[in-house]
C-alpha cells in the first residue's frame, strides 16, 4: 500500500524505553500546541496509574502541515517512542493506511467511543474501522448579531439557509464573517458546503490515486460556488476577504459590521476578553447569540465542519499495552470536560457537555453538541494534502470563483494526483 507519507522517510530514530529497575514504563506523547492542559492530563493519568507508566509530553510545531509531516518521518522510519500521538483528523488515513497505526483493541473502542458524537466518530475511522480514539472535537456554528438578524426580519429560532444571510447582510449593509484566506479554512468551507448540498468531494476507491473520484465537479460543487462566488463579487466578507482567516473573522464580526459569522467557537471567549480589557463594549458581548451552521438547501439538514485531536499509537511503539491504557485514561468523559473548560477545546464525548463548568464557560455548549452530533469529516484519503492543497489554490481568491470553478478544480487536482501536475 501506497502513502504519501513513506517518501517523507526522517533518518532520525528514537528508541523506546522503560525502567530498568522495574519502574513505570516511560510513555511519550506527541500532543500538538495548547495553553498546557494535555501536559496536564499526562501527569494526572501517570499519577492515576497506580505507578504503571509515567507520560512525558514532546511538542509538535504549530502548524498542522509541519505536524503532519514530523509525524509521518517518525513513523516511517519506525521510531519506537511513538507510544500516543495527538493527530489532526484529516490526516489519518494518510497514516493509517500504509499500517504506521496500531489497531485499537475492541474493548478500549468500546469503552472510548460509547458516547462519542457522530462527527468526532467519523473522524476517528479509516474505511469504517477505528485506528484512533476521539479525543476533543471541534466544529463551526453561526454566530450572529441579534439586532441585525431582527432589523433584517429573520426568525433564528428556525435553520437559515446560506442565501437568508448573504441577503440579511445585503440589506443591512453589514459583512459576512467567513474564511477567505489561502489555507486550509478554504477546504473546511468548500467542504461543508458541498456536504450540506448532499455531495462530497473525495468518492470512489479513495485510498487509491487511480481510484479516487472527485465529486467537485457536480450540482453540490455548483451550489457550493455560488454561495462563495456570490459572496466574494457583492463584497459581503468584508475589504480584507483575500487575507481574512478565523481570528480576523472574528474580529470584523464585533465591530460595526458585523452581521452573521462561520467560526470556531474560540472567538466567543475572545470576544469576552477583549469586552473586559475595554476594547470592545459589553452590549456587543450583549448583542451576540449563535445558532447551527447555515444550510445550503432550505429542506436539507446541515453538514457542519467537525475538527479536533484523535489519539492513536504507533505500530512500532513497544509498549503499546500501557500506550491505550493511558489513553483510555485522557479521554475520559471527565478529562474531557476539564480540558474543555482549561483550553477551550470542545469534547467528542457527549456526557461532557453535562457539565456545569462546561455549561459556564460556553454558553453555546448545547449548540457545540448538536452541531458536533451532524458534523461531516473533510475528505478521508491518504491523499488528503493533494486535495486539500489544490482547493486552496483553485478557490481563491473568492471574488474569482464562478461557475468553472468546480470543474477547473477538479481537473488540476486529478491531473496532480496522476502527477502530471504541481502544487
């Protein structure tokens, strides 16, 4: 089996290790940047262990792309000390398929994922089988400005549809806070769009070059261009649409003109912070509510983004026994909750957002679960960075998307695949 990720082979290989002396087994995890809290739960899981292992944390870089690419030469190159990774969601299968991942035991999934919501469950899987455990989650809803959805007449006690805003925002002369940078909140827009019309843009065998059909190029891909075609030439994302990613979303949508916003649910509390340093006035704070993501179809439920952190272990680990015990330690329902409230990451688990610290701290929790409960993946296949590459380029910048653009899409991302192209 073929991975992109083989021909990133690192020379550089760690040896695994445990007590000599019949001490803890020493696990690492490679977990991704936060404000601390999963170094948190490593000590709190090794302290719970009973003296069975102790977890050491090694910090990935940043960016999800540079993750994604440590990772992949670890693993390919057989270090050892891969005993549990924390791994962006889209890259998985690009992981999983070559066989760099243990499988999980069937009790552990069992116990793990018996309260998991749908989206962080699909995200978790490669062709319908775990290879990791969900850990947080996250998605988009629609945060909006309650006096400008009154002043344009719509009813936010029912689903509105992409169209309702984009004329809401017209009408009012206000802007639409979404995500029209180069990068990858391009791929989460183009694909929650195209999977809340009823496509989805990887089809077919979709762990084979040769294989993959792309589903771009369709009525979903046609409707999908025109919500962000529409969007990009009437100006509604605002004069810095071309440069404006989530945090500069945010930002536009609690000014003046702000109206209806696609986020992440981190700018809510940033919000806060900025209305208690007096940057921004409370009634602003007052004035925000939020509800599900738009739909496409007035009649068809939405597909929100769904993203977050699986954990998984590495096939060469050598103590891969401890490695899921841990694990099954940091995703508890409770360990969930707690990080969700230290680091602002929403849980996979349902039974977490029964929490009233969790309710406090996000009073948008209710919404974070029903979203998370419909939430589709992006594209699963070992190619997803050939695909998610080539709709960065071809979608941008969105005042140029037009009705070619599903089509011209999916005929240079086939033409890279086949190789007779460049990203």
């Amino acid at each position: 089996m073929r991975s992109v990720a083989v021909a990133a082979i690192g020379a550089f290989v760690l040896a695994g290790c445990a007590s000599d002396d019949g001490g803890p087994v020493e696990l690492t995890w490679y977990i991704n940047p936060d404000n601390g809290g999963q170094t948190a739960l490593a000590e709190q899981c090794s302290d719970a262990s009973n003296g069975a292992y102790n977890i050491s944390t090694s910090l990935l870089p940043r960016d999800a792309a540079s993750q994604r690419e440590q990772l992949a030469r670890r693993l390919a190159a057989g270090d050892k000390t891969m005993d549990i990774m924390s791994l962006d969601p889209p890259f998985v299968p690009e992981l999983a398929e070559p066989g760099f991942l243990a499988t999980p035991p069937a009790d552990v999934i069992e116990r793990t994922t018996k309260d998991t919501l749908e989206g962080p469950a699909l995200a978790a899987q490669w062709e319908g089988e775990y290879v990791t455990v969900p850990f947080f989650a996250n998605t988009q809803v629609l945060f909006y400005r309650k006096s400008v959805a009154e002043a344009a007449g719509l009813d936010m006690s029912q689903p509105v549809t992409w169209q309702q805003i984009m004329d809401a925002a017209e009408t009012q002369d206000k802007y639409l806070g979404v995500h029209g940078i180069q990068g990858e909140s391009m791929t989460v827009w183009v694909n929650g769009l195209i999977e809340s019309a009823g496509g989805s843009i990887v089809q077919g065998d979709a762990a084979s070059a040769e294989g993959i059909q792309l589903g771009l190029d369709s009525e979903a891909g046609d409707k999908a261009a025109a919500i962000i075609g529409n969007i990009g030439d009437k100006g509604l994302g605002g004069p810095g649409i071309s440069s404006q990613d989530e945090s500069a979303a945010g930002v536009q949508f609690r000014g003046d003109k702000g109206s209806f916003m696609v986020n992440w649910p981190f700018v809510y509390p940033a919000a806060v912070a900025a209305a208690e340093e007096g940057s921004i006035d409370q009634s602003v704070i007052d004035d925000i509510a939020w509800t599900t993501w738009p739909r496409v179809d007035a009649d068809t439920e939405t597909a929100p983004p769904v993203g977050g952190i699986n954990l998984g272990v590495g096939s060469d680990s050598q103590h891969q026994e401890e490695a899921w015990d841990a694990i099954e330690c940091i995703v508890s329902p409770e360990n969930q909750s707690s990080y969700m409230v230290s680091d602002g990451n929403p849980a996979s688990s349902s039974v977490a957002y029964d929490d009233p610290e969790v309710q406090e701290a996000f009073p948008m929790s209710e919404t974070i679960r029903e979203s998370l409960d419909i939430a589709v993946p992006r594209p699963q296949t070992p190619y997803y960075n050939e695909v998610s590459t080539g709709i960065q380029q071809t979608w941008t910048p969105i005042y140029d998307v037009n009705e070619n653009t599903p089509k011209e899409s999916a005929e240079f991302i086939t033409s890279v695949l086949n190789g007779e192209a460049m990203l």
